[in-house]
C-alpha cells in the first residue's frame, strides 16, 4: 500500500497540464497516431490548459484585493475564508482510500465501457480527485475505508454515466465531435440543469427570452461584446471596491483580457483533441463495428473558446457577492473559489444552449446551495485540512472552506446518505427522476 501511495504522489506531483499531454502522447501512440501528429496534439493540449491555468492565476489575483477591499469597506464579517480547491485536493490525498483511486476508477470506466453503460474514456485522471473526495469524508466520519471506496466508486459512475449525455452539447455549442465533459464538479449538476431549461420552456414569457454573446452583439451593438461584458464587470467590481479612477480602469482592461484570452485556450485545446478523437473513433469502429461512438472524457477547460461560457461565470461573480452579503446562515464570501464559476457552469451553458439569460437564473439557486454548504462543510475541511498538513492553513486562525467545489449539492447529498439521513434518503427518487428526464432529452438530441 506504501509503495502504491508513493506511485500516486509521483503522478499528482505533476501539474495537469503536463499530466494530461503524457496521457494524450501516449494515447496518440497506441491508437497508432503520427509520432509527429501525437506529439503536436499533446504540445496544443499542454499549452491551452497551461494558458487556462495562467490565465485563472492572473484572474484571482486582480478580483481578490477588490473582494477583499469590500469587505474592508463596508466593515462586513466572514469567518469563513474560501480558499479555493487545494485544501479539499490534500484532505483527498492524506485520505486512506486515494491510493486505491485511480485504479478503481480506471477499472469501473474499462467495465461500463464493456457493458455498454457508457460511451466515454475518462482520459482526466487529475480530476480523479473530485471522486475521491466524497468517499474521504465518509471514511473520516465512519471509520469505514470499504465505505470510503465504495461512495468514490459510485459517484464516479454517476459522473462517467452523465458524463455521455454532455457530449451532444460539447458538438453543438462548440464544434466539437468525440469530446464529453467529465469533471464531477461540472458535470454533476447537469441534470438539475436540463430540468430548469425544461421549465423555461414550459413557461410563454420567458421561453422567448434568448441572450447569448452573438445574438445580443447583432441586436444590442458593441455593449454585449464580450470584450465589453468583461470590461463593465471590471468597473463594477472596482467600484464596489471603492478604487480610483486608475485601478478601476486597469481592472477593467484585465478582465477584457481574461475574456479575449480564455477562448483561444479553448480552442486550441479543441485543436488539440480533434484528431485524436478521429482517430480513436477510426479504430474503435474498426475493431469493434458495434460500437459506432465513443467520447474522450476531458475537463471543462475545452469549453472556453465558447464566450457564453466566460460570459455566465462573470456575469454570476457579483451577482454571488450580492448573494453572499444577504444569505441568511451563509458566513463566507466567495473569494479563491470565485473564479471557478466559469468552469462549474459551463455545462449548464450546454444545456440551455449558449443562452446566457437561462444560464445566469438557472445558475441562482447552484450559487446559493455552494454558500450554505461550503458554510456548512467549513468545520470539517478546517480540521481534516489541518489534520493533511496543508500549507498556509496555519497562517489563517478561522474556519476555512471553498466555495463552488466545498459547496458542491451532489457532493453534499451523497455525503448525507451514506449517513443514513433521512431527507438524503427522501432525494434518492428525486435525483433518479433528474437523471431519467436527462437521459430521455440525451436521446433525443442523438436522434436530431
């Protein structure tokens, strides 16, 4: 187990923008790719999500002094501080169950593959993580490594199962054939998504009501460029910051750089992929006719060449802030973790179609269930963080959480369940009627 243990520290030591390329190389290789060819997809690959990464740092750090500077300001109190993802990455990895993760994973997707439960290879062996990381929290209240397992294993089905039923909007919204999204923390939340979209259609007035980045800029003119979007978010977060006239503007040009650079990272991660997605299929329907499609399951960083999906993140950023400030029982204010909206909601960008009205209310009710769990986990990611020897936690006396990932509802219900708790076990038909109207509207989008 020690020797396993070490195996998978070597593996997360590596960033993911290095890991993924050596998988997609070596994919590229036995799939019988070019050298030349798999080489250059795995060079794309690296450097869009090495632009994603730096891109996202540089984000964080021009929206966290405003954030911060508001609180200052106005004289607010929250003893909780969003610290983003690493916290809840190192509870994962001190955990017991992360050595068994990774194989478990790749075992459970070889036989869904095998029985035909899904379509997708889960090739985001870094955001494996995201499965473990439930199964960490049951074991550290049970006691229970088999329990642990067993709830990583399961929600690592439900997400590679859902993870199909992205594919047809990834091809739609972005161009893309052969790629689903697998990220628990984005695709997750997919069937709540189909459920609201579908209401909006139910309902006359806002049925009609259509906004997305093209459309608005032929109807509205420049003021619905995302440039611009990204530019306005930038003034109002200055403002609300109380900064001069020459740090307003400077963080307005910032964030129109965000939004102009982000989709060329997409895109060249879809560069990156297409061929190899080719190929697999090319292979795939050779030695297998029966399997006539196949998905490469990749993190959601592929979705950014789409601006909708930049667009609704920032959109929800102040719109969070404002929720954050009159919550009631909500004690944290969205700060490291603030920047992974646009990624947590790309997929519901998917759904409704790259319209950014549906996307932003739709994205309401997700924005509220991160404040009150990510308060109501804060206790326990303090000390199982402290307990994993994080660095920097000991710099920072309060309870620390993290909002979109600590927040996560699926996380959170699959948490209370396997505790045996009443209203978890109440959901259980309400979560199975979410997934049956999803994969029903799967199959029709397969069909049109």
């Amino acid at each position: 187990m020690e020797t396993l243990s070490n195996v998978v520290a070597f593996i997360f030591s590596f960033k993911a923008y290095v890991m993924l390329p050596g998988i997609i190389l070596a994919l590229g290789l036995i799939i019988r790719m070019k050298p030349g060819q798999a080489a250059l997809s795995a060079l794309r690959l690296g450097v869009g999500f090495a632009g994603i990464f730096i891109v996202f740092d540089f984000f964080v750090k021009q929206i966290a002094p405003a954030v911060t500077s508001m609180v200052v300001t106005r004289g607010l109190d929250f003893p909780v501080l969003d610290v983003g993802w690493p916290p809840l990455a190192a509870i994962t990895w001190a955990s017991p169950i992360a050595p068994l993760t990774i194989v478990l994973v790749l075992v459970l997707n070889i036989a869904m593959l095998s029985l035909n439960i899904t379509k997708t290879i889960n090739i985001d062996i870094w955001n494996y993580w995201h499965f473990a990381l439930v199964g960490a929290l049951v074991q550290s209240v049970s006691g229970s490594i088999a329990l642990g397992l067993f709830v990583t294993v399961l929600i690592a089905f439900y997400s590679i199962l859902v993870a199909d039923w992205t594919a047809p909007g990834v091809e739609r919204e972005c161009g893309l054939k052969g790629i689903s999204i697998t990220t628990l923390s984005v695709n997750g939340i997919l069937p709540y998504a189909v459920a609201a979209d579908r209401f909006f259609d139910l309902v006359p007035g806002l049925r009609k009501i259509s906004l997305s980045p093209k459309g608005a800029a032929q109807r509205f003119g420049i003021l619905m460029d995302p440039l611009v979007i990204g530019a306005s978010i930038g003034i109002l977060f200055g403002i609300l910051a109380a900064y001069d006239i020459k740090r307003v503007l400077e963080l307005a040009i910032n964030i129109a750089a965000v939004m102009f650079i982000l989709p060329h990272c997409g895109g060249l991660i879809g560069r990156a992929m297409e061929p190899v997605s080719l190929q697999l299929k090319a292979l795939i329907q050779k030695r297998f006719p029966d399997k006539k499609v196949l998905y490469i399951g990749m993190d959601s960083g592929i979705l950014m060449q789409n601006s909708a999906v930049i667009v609704t993140g920032l959109i929800l950023m102040p719109i969070s802030i404002a929720i954050a400030f009159i919550l009631p029982g909500n004690k944290v204010l969205p700060l490291g973790d603030l920047a992974n909206l646009i990624s947590v909601m790309s997929v519901i960008v998917l759904v409704t179609r790259s319209n950014v009205f549906r996307a932003v209310i739709i994205g309401i009710p997700v924005v509220i269930s991160f404040l009150l769990i990510a308060t109501h986990f804060a206790p326990m990611y303090t000390r199982l963080s402290a307990q994993a020897g994080m660095v920097g936690t000991a710099s920072y006396a309060g309870q620390i959480t993290a909002f979109a990932d600590g927040g996560n509802p699926l996380r959170f219900w699959f948490f209370y369940l396997f505790q045996g708790n009443p209203l978890a076990l109440l959901g259980v038909p309400v979560v199975l009627a979410l997934m049956y109207f999803a994969w029903k509207r799967n199959k029709k989008e397969l069909l049109e």
